[in-house]
C-alpha cells in the first residue's frame, strides 16, 4: 500500500481507570477505523494511565494476551487495520511500560521502553526487546516511546534498518526542556520534526493530554505526525482536551525522502570509515 491513512488519537486517561480507559480507546479506534483508518496510534499507557507507583503499576498491569490485546485484535481483524497501544504489562514478574502493535490476528510488533522517564524507574523495569522493526500490509514500522525521542540513536537506528514509519506512543510532560511553551508545539515536537528530517522516516507521536485533572502528571498533549522531510502532515493537536486527527503517509515519498539531490543522499554520504552505529551485532 503507497498510501496510508493513520489516525492519532490523544486521549484524556484516568490513571488506574482501566475498564474505562479501555473503553474509551477502542471507542476512539472504531471510530477512527470507520473513518477509513488504517493505522490506529493511541498513546503510551493508555489503559492504566500514567502509573508510577511501582505497586499500583503492577496492579494494573496484564499480560500481552489479556483482554486488551483481545479487544483490539478483535477491532483490527473487523477492519483489517493495525491497532497501537501503551498498557502497563506483565511478564516473568516484571512490570513493563509496553506499546503494542496489533493486527487481527495478534500483536505483529511488541516493544518494551527502553529509557525510562524520571519516576517511572521506580515502578518499571527496563526495556528488554530491542527496538523492534516489522513489515506490516501498511509499510515497514517501528516503534519506541515519548522519552525514547531524547535519544537520537533511536530513531537512527529503526531508520538504518529500513522503518518507513515511526509510531512514538507519548505521555509527554515538563522536565527535560528549560521552559514549555503553554500553547501549541512544544520541544518534544520540535525534536521530532528534526530527527524525521535528518533520518529519512516519517514520525507519528501521540501523547495523552490533560492527566492532572484525571490523577496523574499534567500531560501536554501537542500530538503531531510528520513525512520523512519534517513537514507536519497533523497537529501539534490540543494542548488542554482529547483530540484526533487522520493523516496520510505517502510510502513512495518517505522512500524517496532517502535521496535530496543528485548529491545529496544522506544515507550513502554518512562517514562510516570514521563512525558507525550498532545494534543487534550489526553496524551502519
């Protein structure tokens, strides 16, 4: 498919509110799906809120299979779309800030955050699964989480390994940059739009918004999607209320973003005879 059409739905979570959060979430998919979706983005914990009191997170966490993943699967498979969504997650005993990709037959991308945000160190254990990269009916994706954007190797790396698409699942809130502009893009924007620039993939990052009035941190919301050249296709959406909106991501452009002139090609001019990038064994 050249073309995709994905939504990006900033929800207002109440944190702990599991039952309710997810329906909320999979009203906002079907509705998102009808419209002719077929790439489903939901925020980063989106179904337990923005927990990070360790023993509240493990109380509100489930398994990749629990009923979540069995909602959304059921959603995709109706529609034949892809679903993504943050949810607390339970495994071998650990706590995982987790985003998962579905489609109608089960999870086809699973991703564990790696760089954990402040507080959230107490009540998560690290990512343990790489960053994980998949070919999809909907183009090559890849997908990381709100603080994993402050790292630039991040998107380098799922970038060099062929990602056309980046979903970045977001809680964002202050604290790393020195001031946060009350209204419109903030610098978590501005890091995405460069970064999907200087790496050739196109960005979505959705963020939950307005957390403090529902018992979590004061989210920002600001949820924006970019093409591969850093131009906004979407948003920076509310910074205040649940927003959404559907945006097309042209595959055969973000391909082409790759060469900018007849000698201006990105990836081929990198000087790897004097740095290089890893992962999994592998260097770029």
């Amino acid at each position: 498919m050249a073309v995709v059409r994905v939504a990006l739905e900033q929800i207002d979570v109440a944190v702990g509110a599991v039952d309710a959060n997810r329906e909320t979430a999979l009203t906002r998919t079907r509705a998102a799906f009808g419209a002719g979706a077929n790439l489903v983005v939901l925020p980063e914990l989106a179904i337990s809120g923005y927990v990070v009191d360790p023993e509240f997170a493990r109380q509100v966490a489930e398994p990749l299979d629990g009923p979540t993943a069995a909602a959304f699967s059921a959603q995709a498979r109706e529609f034949g779309g892809l679903a993504a969504y943050g949810f607390a997650e339970l495994a071998d005993g650990e706590v995982f800030n987790t985003v998962v990709v579905v489609d109608g037959d089960g999870p086809v991308l699973h991703y564990r955050k790696l760089h954990l945000f402040d507080q959230e160190q107490a009540a998560y254990a690290p990512g343990d699964l790489g960053l994980p990269v998949a070919d999809t009916a909907f183009g090559r994706i890849g997908v990381c989480i709100c603080y994993d954007l402050r790292f630039v190797e991040v998107l380098r790396a799922m970038s060099l390994r062929g990602a056309e698409v980046v979903l970045a699942p977001a809680a964002w809130v202050g604290g790393f940059d020195r001031t946060v502009p009350v209204t419109g893009g903030t610098r978590h924007v501005d890091s995405v739009l460069a970064q999907a620039n200087l790496d050739q993939v196109a960005v979505v990052a959705v963020s939950q918004v307005a957390g403090a009035a529902r018992g979590g941190p004061a989210t920002l919301g600001g949820s924006v999607a970019c093409d591969a050249y850093g131009e906004v296709l979407a948003g920076p959406l509310s910074r205040t209320a649940a927003d959404s909106a559907l945006v097309d991501i042209d595959l055969d452009a973000v391909r082409a973003a790759r060469i900018r002139g007849e000698r201006i090609r990105p990836r081929e001019d990198r000087r790897t005879d004097v740095y290089a990038l890893t992962y999994g064994g592998d260097a770029w």
